[in-house]
C-alpha cells in the first residue's frame, strides 16, 4: 500500500501529496501527516482517496465538533484546530497569487466573527419532516440532528418549522430582532446597529457579525478617501449603501433582482438611489469618488473591472470566489492600480471557503 506525505491543504479541502508519480487528494487530513491509502479512484489527473490510514498525525488535528462530521458534505476542515484553519486559507489564497504570478507589497490580514454558533443563514432540505444536508460526495441526504456552526436558537426554529415544509428551503434568521424566514416574507437583519429589512430569497451574508465586518472596512475606506459620492454595485437590499448615506455619502446602487429593489428603496428611502439594471451590462460609469463591489461568484471580470477604473481611484472589491478576484487584479493593475488592504474573512468556518475584501487605489 502507498504511503503519502501531505504537503498542504488545497482550496477543495482536501490535502495533496505525491508518491510513485501519482498525486493524491486525501480528505480529512493535516498538512504534515503521512498517511496510508486503502483505497482511491482515478479522477481526471489525480486520485481521490477513499480509505486511508493515519501513521503520523499533526498536533495540529483535533477530535470533530459534529456527530454528522465525515457524513455530512458541509465541512471539510473540522478535524483541524481553528488556528490552523485561518492560517491555511491564507496559505491558499497565497498559493492563488503564486499560480497567478502576482506578488503584493502587503500581507492579508485574516479576521473572524468567531468559528461556532455564528451562521444564521442556512439550507436545509425536508427529509420525512426532519432537516437534512446533502452527503459528502453524494446527492443522498443525511438527517441532521444537530449543527455546531448554526446559532443554536436557530436550529431549533429550523427543526419546528421544517415538519411543514417540503424539498430544499432557505432559512434565515437574526439573534438581534428575533425575526426568522420562511414564516416571514421579510425579515429585519441587524447589521452594527442597524436594522435593514430583506425580502425573502434576497441575499445576505451568512452572519449578522460578518456583514458587520463588511461594512466596517467599506466605511473604513470611504472615511480615509473623504468619499462624497459612492456607487454600490450588486448592492442586494442596500447594506452598504445603508452606512454609506447615512455619513452624508451620495449614493447610488445597482442592482436586478427585483426583491432587492423593493428592499433597498424600503430601507435606503430618498437617501440613496436605486437603479434596476444588471451591472454587468453596463457601457460607462459617471465619475465617482469610490466604488463598492459584492458580484457573484463570477466576479466582476475583465468588461466591468475596466469600467469601474475608468470611473475611480478607489475601489473596494468583496469576492466570494477568489480565485476570480486574483484573476481580476490584473485588469486594475493594468490601469495603475494598487492593493492598499486586503483582508481575508473567515465567514464559513470548518471549510476551506472563504470571503475576501480588496482595497484597490490608483
């Protein structure tokens, strides 16, 4: 049988080693280790191993939070010690900007609301009226019984509401208000004080506490570049523009789904300006003191990042896909651009998913 040493955790989750030519993706394991394979199955260039057997273990490994760890499909990374989780995701975003030849003058600066009992956004699918996850590698599900990550007053709801219920549904709560989706058509988030009111089936940010955090890096910038005027690109039900108006900042958001739009002209009012369009058919953008970024995880791409440095000095990107955001870099670096901060945010803890938000300034 092989024996294999790992040599880093990849964005998959999985660890990567190599012996007799061959690589191997390992799940559940810890940079260091060397284990064992048992079994593997051929995939396009590499084999996924199945089976394997642990012969040195890194002190960094810990005992599973979660009875449904290993079963469940939505952690990858739970067996490791929280402080190794955030020191690997920048590892891997640094290993993004080696495969992109990119090299930058700062070091992202890692931060976390916290690894348990913080996600208050969640879907679940209604199995014989019990809340189940999809298995890992599988479209089978698995009862769930219970859920470290979620805020614990929120499972609960989940396993009350969901009897009633029936396929995939998406929940959505707030700790602050009280307020919980889907018995409510809108549901009032508290974000730093704020209430900001979302229709169902609008976006949010996984956490009440990571939006905070957004929020708090986008005002950051806004105050430090003396912003009068702002445009909010894909700004969803207004969370951005919210803090942005109220210091007096021109607003002006972009956004299509017609949900958000209700939302947005419900919670921003005559303070800012919503304009129904999608962004990514935009030819031009008027000249604007900073402009704020959240696309999907397509990113914004090459047509709309060039746009939006024809339009500004400052830009603060969040992406969701990193990858596409080191592939987007380029596009403003080619039209004299900078990274002043970058800051990974650690809002999906226990995988190797991860949130980042880049300061850009010509």
């Amino acid at each position: 049988m092989t024996e294999v040493k790992i040599a880093k955790i990849i964005s998959n989750g999985c660890g990567i080693g190599w012996a007799d030519g061959k690589t191997f993706f390992v799940p559940y394991t810890c940079p260091g280790e060397t284990v064992r394979i048992k079994s593997a199955v051929k995939e396009k260039s590499f084999f996924y191993v199945e089976d394997f057997d642990i012969l040195e273990a890194s002190p960094e490994r810990r005992k599973p939070l979660c009875k449904h760890y290993g079963t469940c499909g939505g952690c990858s990374l739970q067996h490791i010690s929280y402080p190794a989780q955030l020191r690997i995701k920048k590892e891997i975003f640094a290993e993004l900007l080696k495969q992109n030849g990119i090299t930058l003058e700062i070091e992202p600066e890692i931060i976390t609301p916290g690894e348990l009992g913080m996600r208050t956004r969640a879907k679940f699918f209604a199995l014989k009226g019990k809340p189940a996850y999809r298995k890992k590698r599988s479209s089978d599900f698995v009862q769930i019984e219970s859920c470290p990550l979620l805020d614990p007053v929120f499972f609960e709801k989940i396993a009350a509401d969901i009897p009633k219920r029936r396929g995939d549904i998406q929940f959505e709560y707030s700790k602050f208000t009280g307020d919980f989706m889907p018995g409510a058509d809108t549901l009032r988030k508290s974000v730093n004080g704020k209430i900001i009111k979302i229709r169902r089936d609008s976006f949010f940010q996984s956490s009440e506490e990571g939006a905070g955090i957004m929020c708090s890096l986008v005002m950051r910038e806004a105050e430090e570049t003396g912003a009068k005027n702002a445009v909010d690109l894909f700004c969803g039900s207004g969370l951005f523009s919210l803090f942005l108006a109220d210091k007096g900042i021109k607003t002006t958001g972009y956004e299509i789904e017609e949900a958000a739009c209700k939302s947005y002209a419900e919670n921003l009012g005559s303070r800012a300006k919503i304009v129904k369009m999608n962004a990514y058919d935009l030819k031009r953008l008027e000249k604007t003191d900073l402009v704020v970024a959240d696309p999907p995880r397509a990113g914004l791409g090459a047509k709309l990042s060039e746009i939006i440095s024809e339009c500004t000095d400052h830009v603060v990107y969040i992406a969701c896909e990193p990858p596409n955001l080191v592939r987007d870099l380029r596009t403003f670096f080619a039209k004299r651009f900078h990274v002043k901060h970058l800051y990974i945010l650690d809002l999906f803890p226990d995988t190797p998913h991860f949130e980042t938000v880049c300061v850009l300034q010509r």
